[in-house]
C-alpha cells in the first residue's frame, strides 16, 4: 500500500501518525515551506461541542494517542450581545495557537510522527492518483471534492482578526454576538498569554452583506471589544480571510481517494469549528486504511454534528440584536452551564432536535 496525503494540516497530520503507528509509512505532501506556515490565530476546541466526550484533549490522548498541550484551559466564557452579558464557567475547552508559532498545533503534531514531510509540494491530485494506490486529500480547503462534484456549500464566511497587546486572563474566552458589526456572523476574543489576544470577527457573504462596508464593522467591534475589556488594546498583526468556504462533501471516500478535514466538510456552519472534525477525519481515514472500520461508517457521528449545527446556523441568522439579548441574558445561570459545561447533554443534537421542525435543511 503507497499511502499519499496531499496537505499536512491538522488533518493529514493525524492521518500520517495513526497510519505510521500501524506500520504504514505515508507519503505526506505539503505546498508551503512549513506546517502553519500561515498568519497566528488562536483557535479554541469547546468540550459541549463533542459530547458526550467530556474533555478532548485527554479523549484525543487516550483512544487515539494524539498529544497534544493547549496554550491554555477555557474556566470561562463571557458572552455578549448588544445589551446584555452572560458568563459561564467550568471545564469548557482549550485554547490553542495555529500558524507561525513554535507552539502551534500542526507542530506540535509534527513532532509525532517520523516520516519526514515534503515540502514545496507541487504535486497535483492527478499526480499522485498514478503514482500511489492511495490518495487522501486533507488540503483544508473544498476545492478538490468540489471540482469532483463531490461537495455541497452552505456558505461562505469573510473573517477579519488582529493580534492585540493588553492585559488578558489566560483562562477566559469572549464572544459577541451582535448584527451591527458581524451580521448574521460572530466575533470573539481568544487570548494567547496574559499579554497577547486574537480578537476575530466573521460573517457570511450572503448577498446583503456584500455592500458592507468592512473597515466600518471592523472599527465598531474593535471599539466594542476595548469598551468591554476596559482597555486600549495596541494591534501588532492583522489578517483577513474572505471567502472562506463552509460545506460537505457527499461521499468521505471515492475509489482510493479519502477527503479528511475541510476537504470532507468538518468545519461546523454554526461557529466555525473545524479543528477536533478535522482530526478525527484524518484518525478515521487511517483506520479504515488499517482495517478497523469503514470511514463512512466511522465518520456518522460527525456528519450528525455538522446537520445539527447547519440547524443552528440557520436558526442564528434569523435572530436579531433584541433575540440575541434575550438569548445571551438566558444564558447566564444554569441554562447556560448545563448547555455549554455538561458534557452528557449533546447541546447540538438537543437545540437542533428543538428546532428542526422550524428550519428547512434538505
Ligand atoms: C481564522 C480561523 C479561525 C478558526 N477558528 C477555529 C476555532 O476556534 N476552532 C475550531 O475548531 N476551528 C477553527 N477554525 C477552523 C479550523 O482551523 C479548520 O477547520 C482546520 O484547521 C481544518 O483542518 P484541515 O486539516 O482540513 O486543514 P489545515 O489544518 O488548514 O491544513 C491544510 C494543509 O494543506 C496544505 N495544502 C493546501 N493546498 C495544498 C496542496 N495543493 N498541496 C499540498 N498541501 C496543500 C496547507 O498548506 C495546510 O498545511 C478556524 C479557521 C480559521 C481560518
């Protein structure tokens, strides 16, 4: 078996030391100089999401012997809409750096595995098709599964984000849910150290968001992010990502060809998370690579997340900034906590499950 994996991301990545641990060595193809070789951002994995596991750091650990150390626990998330607040804490997830950065995932993947990658990969998928018995494309991206007529998009999401200098709390991550800068979108707060953040906001570009004004958005939330941190916050780096595609492929595996991470579909519509999907994708390609399941088969528990948060997304863009206070004011309490701090209740599942009779998914 000639295993090629066209991208060492999060996903190609898990893929090659699952494979390497079960005696196949890969052959890992990456187009950059490095792994995350991209601009930093903190990303967050958040526990309610992949219930019922309780904490995915330990599960990835104990069942798939990936390793992997955050830059730090989330103990609270702080909420906002246009006029209200909640917080919760708990044992909520990990904040993590991706791009350059000594820490950042994918290097710390790296140092996993023996095989050495290659690097400034020119090699298209018709390439490797005639030269390995198996290509899997885990390039971050649907392009592929879609030229293939293999992908179905949902959406495409435009994000701006910013490294800031102040005084942060390790341990706290913020969101703001409000329509006059992130309509139908998002924006939060993820921080780096005690000195450093990564403030992002994204949107999808449905055709009435398209005659917004960024700049303009921009300026407000970073006015709103300083108003509510009580502080001047000194930007040191910027990034903008437009287009960045949200949907799912039909088929996980075509012939000898697997699509893991993005390229499958394991970013969620609801907000964005990609990274635990991702990883598992790549795990489960491996395994079926190995014998120890099919991928399609292996794969169902994610494709339910992803329907259920599409639900969510759905439901979300049809909120206000008046329903967006009511729904962050009932956060605060228990409901909040049960939802985002219990891991044995499927938050997805259960919200979606409340409001699928009321949002057309096909
Ligand atoms: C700004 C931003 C914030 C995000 N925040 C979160 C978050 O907080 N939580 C979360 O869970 N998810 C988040 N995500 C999503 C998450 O990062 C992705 O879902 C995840 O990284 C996808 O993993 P992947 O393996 O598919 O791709 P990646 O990890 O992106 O890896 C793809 C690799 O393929 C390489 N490549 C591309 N084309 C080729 C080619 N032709 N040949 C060879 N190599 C190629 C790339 O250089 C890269 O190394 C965020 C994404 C962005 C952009």
């Amino acid at each position: 078996m000639q295993v090629a994996i066209m991208g060492a991301g999060l996903s190609g990545l898990s893929c090659a030391i699952t494979l390497e641990r079960h005696g196949i060595k890969p052959y890992i193809f990456e187009n950059r100089k490095e792994v995350d070789d991209r601009f930093v951002n903190g990303e967050i994995f958040l526990n309610a999401l992949n219930a019922p596991i309780e904490d995915t750091f330990s599960y990835l650990a104990n069942e798939f012997q990936i390793y992997l150390q955050p830059v730090g626990h989330i103990k609270k998330l702080i909420i906002y809409s246009e006029n209200e607040q909640a917080t919760v804490t708990g044992n909520l997830g990990f904040s993590v750096i991706r791009g350059r950065h000594e820490n950042s995932l994918c290097k710390q993947l790296l140092k996993q595995l023996d095989t050495e990658v290659m690097y400034h990969s020119q090699s298209t998928y018709e390439d490797l098709l005639k030269n390995y018995t198996h290509v899997i494309l885990a390039t971050g991206d649907g392009a592929y599964s879609e030229k293939m007529g293999n992908y179905e998009k949902h959406l495409t999401v435009s994000l701006k984000g910013a490294i800031v200098e102040g005084k942060f709390d390790k341990y706290t991550t913020m969101a703001w849910l409000d329509n006059s800068f992130a309509p139908k979108g998002y924006s939060y707060l993820i921080p780096l150290s005690s000195t450093k953040a990564n403030i992002v906001t994204a949107y999808p570009n449905y055709p009435e968001n398209t005659l917004l004004d960024s700049h303009l958005l921009w300026n407000k939330f970073f006015s709103r992010v300083q108003k509510d941190l009580k502080q001047v916050l000194n930007i040191t780096d910027a990034f903008k990502v437009t287009e960045y595609v949200i949907g799912k492929c039909h088929h996980g595996r075509i012939g000898n060809t697997f699509f893991a991470g993005n390229c499958y579909g394991a970013i969620m519509p609801f907000l964005g998370f990609g990274q635990f999907p991702s990883i598992m994708t790549g795990i489960h390609t491996a395994y079926d690579l190995c014998g120890k399941g099919k991928y399609h088969d292996l794969n169902k528990p994610l494709d339910k997340s992803y329907t259920n948060a599409l639900v969510l997304r759905r439901a979300m863009e049809r909120l206000d900034n008046k329903k967006f206070d009511l729904l962050v004011k009932s956060l605060n309490g228990y409901i909040g906590k049960t939802f985002l701090d219990h891991s044995s209740i499927n938050f997805l599942s259960l919200i979606s499950h409340i409001l699928k009779p009321v949002i057309n998914i096909k």
